[in-house]
C-alpha cells in the first residue's frame, strides 16, 4: 500500500475502498466487467447502408474513457514487475538518482518514458492519488486520444459522407471496446498506448504529406520505445528523393540521439547501462508461438535442448529476415498496408515475446480496415493476456486450482491460438500484396481483401 492511500480512502465509499484494498476481490470484479466490455466488442455490427446512424466521435472517446477508468481506478495492482519497476525508476528520478544505475535493468527504454512516470508520481504524492492508479492514467489517455485518431485516420482515408462517417465511427469504437487495449493500458499498466499513439500520427501525419512533423513524431516514438524504428525504412520507401529520405531520417534519429546525449551529459553517466538494454530488449522466450512448446518441453527432454537453444541464438536473423522480405514484398504498397504486414511478419517469427506487444497489431488493423481478422486476434490475444495477468502478473488465480507445472504449461500454450491467427492473417495480407498497384488507396486495397 502506498502512503497516500488514507487520502484515497477518504475520496471513495467505504464498500470501494474494500474492494481496492482487496487484490482479489478487485481482480474478480475487473475479470467481470472485462467479461462485459468484450461482450460489446463482440455484438458490434459492421454499419450498414440506410441503417442506424452510428454515435459521433465525441461520444465515441466518451465510451473509451468510460471503459478504460473504471478498472484502472479500483483494481490496487498492475503486473506485480512493471509496477515495481515503476516504483523503483520514479523513486531514483524523484531523488535525483542516474535512473539506469539506481534501478539497473529496471528501465528497458530511452529517456523519455521515465519524466512521464516521474509526473505521475509526483502528482500521486501531491494528491493523495493511489501511485498505481496514476502510473496507468497516461496509458489511459493516450488510448482513449489513439481511439479519435483512428476515427479521424479512417475519415481521412476515405469518404467524408455519412457511410464513410458510419465506418470510421464503427472502427473507433471496437478500439474503444477492444479487451487487449483495454488489459494493457488498464490490468496491466503497461504504457504502450503511448508509443502507438505517438507511432500512429507519425502515420497520419505522413499521409497528409506533413514528413518533417511525421519523422518528428516518429521520434518521440522511438524515444518512448525503440520499437517504432521498423517504421522507419517503411516511410523512406514511398519519400520521392534521397533529400526527402536523408531529412525525414535525420530528424527520427535525431530526436531520440539529443535527449540521450541531453541525459547523459546531465547526469555524468555513461552510455552503457541505459543503451545496452534499450537496444537489445527482445522479450523472453518461450512464451510466443513454437517456442512456446518448445522450450518448456526441452526443460523435460534434455535432446530438445540443441533445438530450443538454435531457436533462441537465431532470433535476431529471424527477425531481420521477416523485416526485409515485408518490406520488399510490400513495396506497392501504401505505408499503413505495409506496416501492417510488417507487424505480422515480426510476430510471427519472433522467438521472444513481451504480452503488451500483443495490442501492436490493434489499431492498425483497424486502420486499414480488416475488422474481421482484428475481431478474432483480439478475442485469441485477449485469452492470453487474461491467463498471464491472472496466472502470473496480478494476483496468481490459477496457483489456486492448478499444480505448478500445469500453471506454467497453461500461460505458455495460451500463445498458440493468437499466434495461429497471426500466421493466417500475415498469409492473407501476402497475397493481397502480390495484386496491389502502386496507385492503389488504402481504401481500394481494403475492399480487395474483403
């Protein structure tokens, strides 16, 4: 408990204060009202021609705010390591403390994040604000924000009449009532939201031909989480020069290399312990696709071993090639098409594997359009993340009605099913790309895979 929490108390009923004291009581009315919010994900309806007309984009970011604040503000917990971290990053930053050396390994990431953690726990002591409920306030933000920007992404993207209206207004809202956001920004606390929104206007901003604010926007994305810079050779693809490319370029890497020179020069440290995790994080292994079976059952058969060890030594190359053969076999076409199925790429070769990665494919699925693939990885990545959260990051329920080995065996097979959609998904979307034109709009390229 946080010392701040005799002020919270006084702010809420004395039967809300109980359940947010209460992890387990909290962790059971949160799985409840998941239960509900991914009802609605589910009952939602494509718009159809002449039917109802659907809500307008205030209201919109009414509903995710709505779905999003009621768990962040009553369950007394996030995934027990992050939130530590959390604790011990804002902690060193608060007392004037080198981050990377206080809290080693604790931070992941390039000086950005932290300032934004280190406000929240600021504004937690000031307020009497419990430190986990404000540590997930600007990954709640950030989501409910990305919510109006996909709305406004799909408007832009194709007609500003009532249908193209009713559309955009029917993606926003299964971003406002997706369950992976939703257990990310909310159960989790991960800040992921933040990176997305920050990546997804770089997007934006790209297609309105605005390169010197996109490649700005890309950079802070890149700040926030160094993975955004696979976004990177996707732009300098469609620039029209090698100026363009060099400028757009210099000003994504340079916004990232300036505040790490700005905190180094600060605090006198050396670059090693921030850029030697924040470079090479790659998540862990055997908890995504086949190295969830493999690497558990080496555990048990010792002749697995040299297989599950080639499996992790290759990642890197892995990764490396499913970059490169997405990018040259989406080169006709548009940035947000091609990202997607970069995205895919990644993760269905990827070895390592963090579960807040697991919203990545969220809104830009949505933004070009494939609802239905979208609705099914949600549902499957929503099962992982609910087994990970409540057998292993929050308060471990399934500790309670499995044996040990059968936990572990459940949290790491719960990959399969998502990792499964990705693979189809990603076999979809290749063969879209061997029919698209370059003149085609990201509208066109929809409608031909539907």
């Amino acid at each position: 408990m946080d010392e701040t929490d005799g002020v919270w108390q006084n702010w809420l009923p004395d039967s809300v204060f109980l359940m947010w004291t209460d992890a387990r009581q909290a962790t059971a009315w949160a799985f409840v009202w998941l239960l509900l919010v991914t009802a609605g994900f589910v009952l939602l309806r494509r718009p159809r021609p002449g039917g109802r007309r659907w809500p307008s984009w205030p209201l919109i970011l009414l509903v995710a705010a709505l779905v999003r604040l009621p768990p962040a503000l009553w369950l007394p917990l996030g995934a027990t390591f992050d939130i530590d971290s959390y604790r011990l990053v804002t902690d060193a930053l608060l007392s004037g403390q080198e981050v990377y050396v206080a809290a080693v390994g604790r931070h992941p990431y390039l000086p950005f994040q932290m300032y934004v953690m280190g406000a929240m726990a600021a504004l937690a002591t000031a307020t009497g604000l419990p430190y986990v409920v404000a540590i997930k306030l600007p990954a709640v933000l950030a989501d409910v924000a990305l919510t109006g920007l996909i709305y406004r992404m799909v408007v832009d993207g194709g007609a500003g009449r009532r249908q193209g209206r009713d559309w955009a207004a029917y993606l926003a809202l299964l971003y406002a009532l997706n369950p992976v956001s939703l257990l990310v920004s909310s159960y989790h606390g991960q800040f992921e939201a933040i990176t997305l929104l920050l990546l997804a206007a770089s997007l934006w901003l790209f297609e309105r031909r605005r390169a010197g604010a996109s490649g700005a926007a890309l950079g802070l994305a890149i700040l926030n989480k160094t993975w955004p810079i696979a976004f990177l050779p996707v732009v300098l693809m469609r620039l029209s020069s090698w100026r363009a490319r060099l400028g757009y370029a210099a000003l994504a890497v340079a916004i990232p290399a300036l505040a790490v020179v700005a905190y180094l020069l600060a605090y006198d440290a050396s670059p090693a312990p921030m850029l030697g995790r924040a470079l090479t994080h790659r998540g862990n292994p055997g908890y995504w696709g086949p190295s969830a079976v493999l690497v558990p059952a080496a555990a048990l058969r010792p002749a697995l071993q040299p297989l599950a060890g080639a499996l992790v030594a290759l990642r890197n190359w892995l990764l490396l090639a499913a970059v490169l053969l997405s990018l040259w076999w989406t080169q006709r076409q548009s940035a947000r098409d091609a990202w997607l199925t970069l995205l895919l790429s990644v993760f269905a070769v990827t070895v390592g594997f963090g579960i807040q990665w697991l919203v990545w494919l969220v809104p830009f699925g949505l933004l070009v359009g494939q609802d239905r693939r979208l609705r099914l990885y949600s549902l499957a990545a929503a099962l992982m993340l609910t087994i990970h959260l409540y057998g292993l990051h929050m308060v471990p329920w399934l500790a309670d009605w499995f044996p040990a080995a059968t936990v572990d065996w459940l949290i790491r097979l719960s990959a399969l099913p998502a990792w499964g959609v990705v693979v189809v998904w990603l076999a979809a979307r290749l063969r879209a790309a061997r029919v698209a034109t370059p003149a085609a709009t990201p509208r066109e390229e929809v409608a031909a895979e539907r």
